[in-house]
C-alpha cells in the first residue's frame, strides 16, 4: 500500500501484519522515479511500475530490506560506500554481520544454518542471508540528489545500526526517512559486527538536531507527532540495559556470563539469538571501556573502573 507523505512522495507499506522481515520503503515521483530499499515484498511493489524506477537506494544490506533489489533489473542501485563491496562478496557480507566473531564468542558451538524463515514467505524472492547485488555506486554522508520536479533530498550518515547504514533528508517537506533507527517498542538493534553503541546515541542526537515534522522509518508507520520523545524512549532501552550491564560488572564477569542474564533476547526465539546476545553485551563493553567507565582485567574478563 502506497501511503503518500507530501506530493511525490510516499511510503510503500508491506502486505503483511508484521513488518519483519518485510521492511518498509519509500517510493519518490519527481521527473525521476527513485525507490528507498527494497524490502516490501512483490506483492506490494506491483503497486508501482518497476521499470520506471530509475535510481534504487539501500539505506544499508540486511536482507529484509534488500530481498526484492533483484526484480529491479532496469534501476541504477546506490549504497553507502562503507558497505559496497558487501554486495558482491558474501566473504564481506559475513564480516559486517559479525561472523567473524562468531569462534571468540560461541566457542565450537557450529556455525547454524540459515533457518527458513524467509522462504514461507512466497513474495520474498531468494533465500536467507547472502544477497549480490550490481551497484552502479555508491553515496556519501550529506550527498544531495534532485530528482525534478523540486523534489530534492540529502543522505545522511546514521551508523550505529551498522557501518552503512543511511537516512535521507527531505528538508522542503521536513521528511526524514531514518531506516532501521525505527522507535518500535524492542529498541535499537545493534547485533552486527559493525555495529556500534556510541555511534548509535550520536545517530539519534543528529536526528533530533534535524528536528523533521515527519519521521518515516522501515519498521513502523510514519509518525508527526511526539517525535522526539520517542526517540528518547527507544534509545532508553539501549541505555537501560547498559545501566544493566555496568551494575553487573561490580563483580568480574565475560561476556558469556553476562549474556546468561538475557538482557536482550528474553524468549530465543530466533536462531541467531544467542550470537547476537553476545554481540550486544560486546558493544555495551567497547562503549563502557571508551567512557573510562570498565576495564579488562584479565584477557575476557571485565568490571567497572
């Protein structure tokens, strides 16, 4: 469902009750036709004219707001330059998702196969994990695009999700697009390799500084009021649980300890959680050691100042 936001310029809602792993996307008419990720499932992309889309952007590579790029076989497909080749390599696909840190954190625990999640979804093209793309470049923090018609927006850098992760800026209509920085009640999600917590908080700050009057994201629906407030809100819960790991940390624990206590991911219920716990956890430290506020004591071993 096309849900339009200010002339030539719409959200395209997926045809599904949970967003995940859908993801919300934009759809922007100017003399050029430009869509924002790529995530909303097939059904909901036969709402527009797929041909026509000249310019297609990723605001970063998670599958579930890249599955549908492969339809798009006539668009010129941009992302952020710190994550390009990450579209061509699965080797470095892997690496920003953090699978390089799956041996130090999970031990000889076997690396899981992707489940099948995604395939009982039959307008989700492909499968799990892995998805090439062929760019024709890359964007940059603050680069302006005009597609016609006074239709103009900015990149905006947002890491903190992960490395490449952007919004876009539509400052005539006081739009923003912020991607998976998405207010929804679970708070941020931060389980990549490449994520970042300090990076995160400076994100939201940015976003609150350019103070938009309507602010789309990909996983709930467009909000114009209270803004801020829920901005604050979601990022409270990122900050409650480093609250919660710091008063742990009177006493020595690893990361393995800490990730018992389920600060996160309460009821498993997806197969990466565990990994991601312990990804979680490994931010907070990183964060916690920046601030002065913990040390390691010993190699794996960490508690406050």
């Amino acid at each position: 469902m096309l849900l339009p936001l200010a002339k030539g310029i719409s959200v395209l809602m997926p045809n599904a009750p949970n967003f995940y792993p859908y993801c919300i996307c934009m759809y922007i008419e100017g003399e050029q036709r430009a869509v924002i990720d790529f995530g909303a499932g097939i059904k909901a992309f036969e709402e527009i004219d797929k041909k026509s889309v000249d310019i297609g952007i990723l605001t970063h590579n998670h599958p579930d707001h890249t599955h549908c790029g492969v339809l798009f076989t006539d668009t010129r497909l941009y992302t952020g330059k710190e994550g390009e080749q990450s579209y061509s390599s699965e080797e470095n696909y892997l690496k920003l998702r953090g699978f390089g840190l799956w041996k130090q954190f999970m031990g000889d625990k076997p690396l899981p196969v992707a489940d099948d999640t995604l395939r009982i979804y039959k307008d989700i093209p492909g499968k799990p994990g892995f998805i090439k793309l062929d760019l024709a470049g890359t964007i940059t923090d603050r680069q302006q695009f005009d597609l016609g018609r006074g239709i103009r927006f900015t990149a905006v850098h947002l890491p903190g999700h992960c490395i490449d992760h952007y919004g876009f800026y539509f400052e005539k209509e006081g739009i923003l697009f912020a991607g998976d920085i998405d207010t929804t009640r679970g708070g941020p999600w931060y389980g990549d390799g490449c994520s970042n917590v300090g990076q995160f908080i400076k994100s939201v700050q940015l976003i609150k500084e350019i103070d938009p009057h309507i602010f789309a994201s990909s996983h709930r629906r467009p909000l114009t009021e209270h803004i801020g407030q829920s901005l604050d809100t979601y990022l409270g819960v990122m900050m409650d649980r480093e609250q919660q790991i710091y008063d742990l940390l009177r006493e020595p624990h690893t990361i393995e300890q800490m990730a018992e206590y389920q600060l996160a991911f309460k009821k498993r219920i997806f197969y990466m959680e565990d990994f991601w716990e312990r990804l979680y956890v490994h931010h907070h430290l990183q964060h916690l050691m920046e601030l002065g506020a913990v040390v390691e004591i010993q190699s794996g071993i960490f508690r406050q100042a």
